[in-house]
C-alpha cells in the first residue's frame, strides 16, 4: 500500500522544550491513522508544522512521495483550531466564502453539505447550531476541493455522547469513500473506534506505532478473587498458562497469553483447594495498552 506521508526525524523545539523530537511517522493510503497522546504530548505542532503553518526546526516530511508545496497541498483538508465562521451567516453562504477562499467549485457546497448532513439546515445562520453541527459544518468545509487527506485535530473534544457517535460515524463514512483520514485525539476510546493505525507519543516522542489490531495484543486478563488469595497466589503461579500476575487492591490481575476457558482454570484452581470467589475477563483495550506503554 503506498504511503500519503512520511515523517523523517521531525523536530520543533521551543526554548529549552522539546515539544516534537525525532519523530519518524509513515500514513498509508486509504487508513485511518490515529496520532495519540495526552495533552501536551506534541500531536497540533506536529500536524502544524505538517501543514507547514509553523516550521520544523529540523527533519523533514514529504506528502504522496515529495517535498511539500502547494499543488501537494490542495490534496489535504484540515480544522485545526476551532471552527471559524460567520455567526449571522448561513451554513451555505460561509461554505461559500471558504469556496472561494480556496478557489473551488462552488458546486461542492451541495455535496459537501449532504456529506455531513447538513443539507436540511443550510438556510440556518452558523450562530444558532449546536457544537456538533458546527464541527460537522468544519469538516464540510475542510472536504471541499474533494480532499485525498483529511487532517483533524481533536475533532470531538468537547462534545457531548450524541455529538461523538455522529463524529465517529461521518468520519467513518468519509473512510470508506477512500479519504485517507490523519486524527489528532487524547481520546482513547474514539482512537481505537476509527482508526485502523495508530501512533502513541508521549512528550513528543514516538513510543510505538502500526495497525491498531496489531499493537492491541490478543492477551486474555482475568480478574480473580478467592476466600484464601495466599493459596490463589500459589495456584496461579503453578498454572502452565499464566504468563503474568499483579496484585491490584483485594484481587489479582492475571495476564494469559491467549483465551483460556474460564472452567478449566476454575476446575484446576479448585484441585488446587481454591474456591474463587470472583472471576471476570477484563478487556484488552488501547487504554490499557496506553498506560503500558507511557507510564
């Protein structure tokens, strides 16, 4: 699969602060690639200096296999800062403007709005929709020129859980269109909901990246609880298949190398005179993962 961008070695220092350091990242065409980190961690520098709104102080970055320049350029939509229109002007009339602005076809506008669905509230003045209509109405504006990338920094922060699936499903449906989309986010859940790649950075360097099925390991955690956590303790530590066990509060946190069947472990602990008293599976997500990998 051919590559839409590729990093070598970025950099953005800021006085004695580096805020982007070394960072070597490869997109592949038709993803969805998630850049994730906490706040702080470098992910808008980073897609500014992308967008070449800031410089890099020192690397460099190509866009679907060359230097960066302007015909590269209009390939990619973005909404970095907050959306930025018009209050007393309609939906249509400052997708318009950003037409011409952009010096595209008009003619986008329809589709564009339909895309986001937003086509019954064109007429609507920008001041009277809610903060997901408004984020939907910036990304229209960013999928105007018809886009081959889609840039977006942190594009559900601050919505509510109705605003976030409506997000989550528009970029969705953006994706299957062939968009290759590039998400800025700390929003672990939503990362792992989109994305097909992912790449964790922590204080602006890279930790670990690739398919987000590949970096979220196939472990089976279970959570244990018996009467004697002495003699669990022991039992577990004689189980062929534990790989690894933490004590976390008033249970233990077992790691398994792949699925195991919850009755043969419960059958083999109970051999071994332990009654246990709660068992659970705890999902292997990218949170967990996340803390793992940057604590």
């Amino acid at each position: 699969m051919s590559k839409v961008l590729t990093t070598t070695s970025l950099s953005k220092k800021y006085g004695a602060v580096h805020v982007v350091k070394d960072l070597s990242l490869e997109v592949e065409k038709g993803s969805v690639f998630g850049l994730l980190g906490p706040n702080g961690s470098g992910k808008t520098t980073t897609l500014s200096m992308l967008l070449d709104i800031i410089p890099a102080d020192t690397g460099a970055y190509q866009w679907f296999g060359e230097a960066p320049s302007h015909t590269n350029r209009k390939k990619i939509g973005s909404i970095i800062e907050t959306p930025n229109f018009i209050g007393y002007l309609s939906a249509e009339r400052n997708l318009k403007m950003v037409a011409e602005i952009k010096g595209t076809d008009a003619q986008d506008i329809a589709n564009v709005l339909e895309t986001v669905r937003l086509t019954e509230y064109k007429d609507k003045p920008f001041n009277t929709f809610s903060l997901g209509m408004k984020q939907r109405l910036a990304i229209a504006s960013a999928l105007l020129a018809q886009p081959e990338v889609l840039l977006l920094d942190e594009p559900t922060n601050g919505l509510d859980p109705h605003g976030i699936v409506e997000i989550r499903n528009l970029l969705m449906a953006i994706s299957k269109k062939g968009v290759t989309i590039i998400i800025a986010s700390h929003i672990l859940d939503e990362i792992e909901k989109i994305c097909t790649h992912v790449a964790i950075i922590k204080r602006g360097q890279l930790l670990v990246q690739g398919r987000v099925d590949e970096i979220l390991t196939n472990d089976c955690i279970l959570e244990l609880k018996a009467n004697d956590m002495e003699r669990l303790s022991k039992a577990l530590k004689k189980y062929s298949l534990s790989s690894q066990i933490t004590k976390e509060q008033d249970k233990y946190i077992v790691k398994f190398p792949s699925m195991i069947k919850n009755h043969e472990l419960n059958e083999f602990l109970f051999g071994e005179g332990v009654v246990l008293s709660h068992l659970a599976s705890r999902k292997k997500n990218l949170e967990l993962q996340f803390l793992e990998i940057t604590k």
